[in-house]
C-alpha cells in the first residue's frame, strides 16, 4: 500500500511547529533543562520538513553525529510511536498497519511508524537509514516503510563480539552509509565537522554525567519525570544545543542538591526503570510519587555506558560506542550494567514495563530479575504495551504496583 497523498502542511508538521513555538513561549516565561530538551528534539523535528536538510527515517542506535554532519535531519520510529501515543493519536495508525497485515504480536512502536508513513503524515524521507540494535524489529519497520516509498534501506549490522575485527567491520560499515548518503543526497562528510560533533558528544556527556551522578544523592534532584523519555536526547547528540541542554541539566540539579531542594519532597523509595516508559497517558508515575514516595531516580536508557571519543579518529570512536552498547550481545551484560547501577544510586525497587511485541527484552526479563536479586533488589514484570492501549487495565496494574511498593 502506497503512503497518503498529502497537500499543505501535515498533521506531523503543524505538531512539530506548535510544539516548538508552545516551548519559547514557556522559555520566556522560566528555562528549565526539560523545556530546553524538549525544544531541541522538536525543532530537528521541524527540520525534517525544511528543504535546506535532507530528512531520514531511522531506528534508535545510529550514529545521528554522522547524520548532523552531513545535514541530515533524522528522526527514529520508535520516537514517532511514542509521540503519537504521547499525543493520544496513536491509535489509527496501528490499527491502519494492522488493517494491512502487520501482526499485533509485533512491536507498536514499529507498528504506529508503519501506520503513520502509509497514512502520508511524515514527509517522504531521502534516506532510510536502520540498525539491528538494539533489535531487529526497529530495522526491519525501517525497510517496510522504505518499501512503501520504493527507496533502498541501509541497515547496519552490529557485530554480537566486542574485538578489534568487529569493531573494523563497524567501521567500515560506517563508511558504506557515508557513501549510501552521499549518492542518494549529494551531501559529502567534512571530517573536520564530524570531528566537531565528537567533541560536542564528549562535552555533553560529561555534563550528563555530572547531572547522572548527582541523581545518586539522598534525597534525589529530580523527579520521576525530569528525565523521562532521555533516550530521545540522541537526536541532537554531537551538536552546540545538547550541550547546552546537558549543562542546564547539570546545573539545575546541582543547584537543587546544594539548596537542599528534593526532586521529589519526602522522596521514600528509589526506582529503577527499566526499558521503556509507558507512552501513552495514565496515572501509575503519579500514584506511585502521591501514595507512596516512591521516585524514578534513573531509567535504565539513560545511562552513558561509553568512554570519551577519540575525536581524532571519530569513525572507530563511533563504531567502539555502538559495539559496546549495553543492549548488543549477551543478555548478561545488560544484566550486569543494571545491578551495577542499582547498587550506584541506592535503588529500592525495579519496575519492568515488559512491552508486548519487545523479544529481546522479554526473552531476558528472568535474567534481569536474578541479577537483581543478587543484589538485593526486587524487579516487578508489568505486562503492558507501552504504545497500544487496547488491552490496558490501569486498575489492575496499580493494584500490582501497589502490592509492591507494600512489599518494599
């Protein structure tokens, strides 16, 4: 099926516009690091309709760095879904995958994305750009939706062994989408701006680390909501603006810390988040601050798990980053970074909203509850589809969420 004809300005277009004039407006009125992050995200969304950019569809882990050199505005699938259900509009674009083939058992992230490029609300990509991390499912919507536009798909392949070979083999897979880009754009890399997002990658890490490790503090400077949905932060990783957002991160929670000033006040409980946030609205984050003191000190896609980049070498420094990612390789390794992290920032509990349609993390749920075991932490498995709402009971989530906490 053929995407939507569409005139004028899209419904994608016009959420992007008024989301990005709705936060200068808040901006005038008080800068917070969260308005600021979320300004950003939607401005590279605005880009994507800009003539002056060529645009991309992606999945999640790719070298975004690669893209905003070589001006490429990019936005992920699984972004796109969360949005939508975000927005409470998910709905049809699933069920219009779903009308179409595409199987409810699958991914409804991928599923809403799919449903959304065949309904015309996103413009038409120049590249569709993918890569088997941190799942297969990401890669193969990213090919489905470049079958409904008749365009080639890149998929990046990430190698299961972390060694010098695989991290060659990364490399010059890097540098075939360099070339991917090039023929099907006629936009060259400059090496020396790549070399410049590297660096900007490494600065803005280590304000998010600083800000990371200030969240270890008891009580906490931020909320359950400060860093929801982090993970988007990749889109304008490698630029001036996510430094800047960094740093308003950083300083606004050292500032709280040094103020005595707790994210959440009589903070009780400390979480782990594991995975994905539920997308769509609900009550649970709310019940569980109100009820129960209970807050999310740190989502588990939140964590920087890579070294500084050698910006001299920035291809291999990427390719290292990518390789090494917890969400590559043996399930064990994701294992092992949560309780580590659990340990770090004193968690209480774990709460895995076990995503329907999400193999690798549903496969590994047991593993992710022994390791935390081992550590003292108790993980609670909610079934639930973070993006499809259909089969939602909040009812009888809170009465789970609620025996937990109990138990804690």
């Amino acid at each position: 099926m053929k995407p939507a004809v569409t005139t004028g300005m899209t419904m994608m277009e016009t959420y992007f516009h008024d989301l990005v004039e709705g936060l200068r407006k808040k901006l005038e009125e008080k800068e917070t690091a969260r308005r600021r992050f979320i300004l950003e995200v939607g401005r590279i969304g605005e880009r994507m309709f800009d003539p002056g950019w060529s645009s991309a569809w992606t999945t999640v882990f790719v070298p975004f760095e690669i893209l905003n050199s070589m001006g490429v505005a990019a936005i992920f699938v699984e972004f796109v879904g969360a949005m939508l259900a975000g927005a409470g509009i998910a709905r049809p674009y699933f069920e219009k995958a779903e009308g179409a083939g595409y199987s409810t058992d699958g991914c409804a992230y991928h599923r809403t994305s799919i449903g959304a490029a065949m309904a015309g609300m996103m413009p038409e990509p120049d590249l569709l750009i993918g890569a088997t991390c941190p799942c297969d499912g990401g890669a193969k919507a990213v090919r489905r939706i470049g079958d409904l536009y008749g365009k080639d798909t890149f998929i990046i392949t990430v190698p299961y062994e972390v060694t010098e070979e695989s991290i060659g083999y990364m490399v010059a897979q890097f540098r075939r989408m360099i070339d991917f880009i090039t023929e099907r754009t006629g936009r060259k890399l400059d090496v020396d701006k790549l070399r410049e997002a590297v660096r900007f990658g490494n600065e803005g890490c280590r304000y998010m680390t600083e800000a990371l490790e200030l969240c270890k503090n008891v009580p906490a400077p931020n909320n359950s909501n400060d860093l929801k949905n982090f993970i988007i932060y990749v889109l304008i990783s490698g630029t001036k603006e996510g430094v800047e957002v960094s740093k308003l991160f950083r300083d606004e929670f050292r500032e709280r810390v040094e103020k005595g000033i707790a994210g959440l006040p009589g903070e009780k409980h400390r979480l782990l988040w594991i995975q994905n946030r539920i997308q769509f609205r609900n009550g649970l984050i709310e019940m569980l601050e109100r009820d129960f003191k209970a807050n999310v000190v740190l989502d588990e896609l939140n964590y920087i798990h890579w070294e500084e980049m050698d910006d001299r070498d920035p291809l291999r420094a990427l390719a290292v980053r990518q390789i090494t990612h917890p969400f590559t390789g043996p399930a064990g390794r994701r294992a092992a970074m949560m309780a580590k992290l659990a340990v770090e920032y004193g968690i209480d509990g774990a709460i895995n909203p076990s995503h329907w349609g999400c193999r690798q993390s549903g496969g590994a749920r047991n593993l992710f509850r022994d390791a935390l075991a081992e550590v003292g932490v108790p993980v609670i498995h909610l079934d639930v589809d973070c993006v499809d709402e259909r089969n939602y009971s909040e009812g009888q989530l809170r009465t789970r969420l609620e025996a937990f906490m109990e138990m804690l």
